[in-house]
C-alpha cells in the first residue's frame, strides 16, 4: 500500500534542494536551491566520468523521488545485500536476486530513478531545454525505457509462462487447426505480448518535483519534498511519485501509472482472450 505523508503549506519551498550523500548515496534535503545544480546541467559537461555521475545525480533531482532512496546501483547498507531495495519481510532468496538485479542494472549502464531502471533516454539539448514551468518543474531528460523493480519477475515468470503456454499449444494442438484459426492465435499471442512490453518498459509517469505550488489543488508531500497533484501518489515500492498511479503490479514488473495504464488494459484484456483461445483450441471448438 503507497503510504503519504501531507503537509499543508509550512514549508519552505525556497529552502528545498537534494544532494547526493558521499558513502550512502542517499538523496538528503539541504540548502542551496535546486535550480542551481539544474542550471549547471542545462548547460552541459565536457564529459567523463565526474560527468556521469552528476547526470546520476541530476536525474534524482529532476523527478520526485523519494528522499531516503540511493541514486545509484552501488549504494546499499552495510548489513543488508541490497540495502533499502528490500522490506522487512524480504528473506535471504528475494534479498540476494534484489542484489544481482542491481548489479545487473550498474553493468548495463541504467541510471535509477528512485527503485526504477532507466535504460533509455535522451538529454535534452539546450535548445530544448523549456524554461520552468508551473511550480518550477524543469524538463531536462526524456525517459524512453524504464523497468519496474520488479523486472526480474517479468523477464524469469511472466515471459516464459506466455511463451510455455503458447508453445505447447502450438506445437500439440494447433496444427490441427485450420489457417484463418492459426493466423488469428499468432496475432493473439504477439499482441500480448506486445502490450506486456509496453507495460512493463513504459515510464509509469513519474512526477517532475515541483519546488513551488503550482495551484490550489496540488499538495505538499513530504516522502519526495514535493508538491503533486491530487491524482498522483508516492509509492514505496517504485521510490518516486507517480503521476495517476493505480497500482504496483509484480507481473508487469512495474507500477501502473497514467502514461502505461491503457497498455496495461490492453495487456490485461488480451490475455484474457488468448487463454479462453487456447481451451478453445484444447477443446477442439475451433475449426
């Protein structure tokens, strides 16, 4: 269950800013402004490794993200294996597969947005670069592929109960069906699993911090130091703040949010449709 912590107006929004903790790599409220770091960023780096890490950085601070949550693969605490990626009630299996996805994500170069993968994006330029918006959000990265914290269950359980399933049914009962019945389960089945990429390599809409209110209905949450609007929540289990955020589905991998809800539908829908397909085409229903 998404926890939220509210706040009515008391504080100060100029004071609100986020750096990056040298041992723990935690995101931490301190004073100068936020915008400052973002400027630095806008107007770009000559590159290196110092480089790459302060876009590290800059990503966590240009999405609510949670205050408590590292900003990068290799932070992780002394006496836990995968450090704050895992919940109290995590046993010695979940924590060691938390701790291989992590080091997974660091050696194919994915930044962490909160406990979110990004595996694509795209900085923008300086030309593209807008000046900041209501509640002075700034838009400096566009995230093109990001996986849930859940991926691993996606990629070892999900996929291959879909591919099984449909294997079996292809290669022992399909065959005796008629083409137009063979062409229509192949779609089927591509279809979902097209809408299950979708859902599960889709940003969720994860919020870009608003330092300041942007209008009446928007409030205060403490968890990510943020104003959000009234449809969007903080949720432990992603590490950010999702913008129509529905639920987090372990299946998909991911949370469920405004930008891939209607892949989840679809998603949910077709699979649906091929498993009463394939006890069709078991009970020879079918032509």
């Amino acid at each position: 269950m998404p926890v939220l912590v509210e706040e009515e107006d008391q504080t100060p929004m100029l004071e609100m800013a986020a750096r990056v903790g040298a041992g723990a790599g935690e995101i931490t409220e301190v004073p100068p402004a936020l915008g400052g770091a973002l400027d630095a960023a806008e107007r770009g780096a000559a590159g290196g490794d110092d480089d790459d890490d302060d876009r590290l950085s800059l990503l966590a601070l240009e999405y609510a993200v949670g205050t408590g949550v590292p900003s990068d693969w290799d932070a992780a605490e002394p006496d836990a294996p995968c450090g704050e990626d895992c919940g109290d009630g995590d046993g010695p299996v979940a924590r060691g597969a938390r701790a291989c996805a992590r080091r997974l994500c660091a050696r194919l170069g994915a930044r962490r947005l909160g406990y979110l993968a990004v595996l694509k994006w795209r900085d923008l330029s300086p030309g593209e670069v807008a000046a900041p918006s209501a509640g002075g959000a700034r838009r400096m990265t566009e995230l093109q592929c990001v996986v849930g914290p859940f991926w691993p269950f996606t990629l070892l359980v999900t996929y291959p109960l879909i591919f099984c399933v449909s294997g079996a049914v292809a290669f022992a009962v399909l065959p005796d069906h008629a083409v137009a019945t063979r062409v229509a389960w192949a779609c089927g089945v591509l279809a979902l699993v097209v809408a299950l990429s979708c859902t599960a390599c889709r940003d969720p809409g994860v919020l870009r911090r608003h330092p300041e209110k942007p209008g009446a209905a928007w409030r205060w949450n403490d968890q990510a130091r943020t104003y959000r609007p009234p449809e969007s929540v903080y949720d432990e289990d992603l590490g950010v703040v999702v913008t129509g955020f529905d639920h987090v589905c372990p299946w998909t991998g991911t949370g469920i949010g405004e930008k891939n809800l209607c892949a989840f539908h679809c998603f949910v829908s077709l699979l649906c449709v091929c498993i009463i397909f394939d006890v069709l085409l078991v009970m020879k229903v079918l032509p």
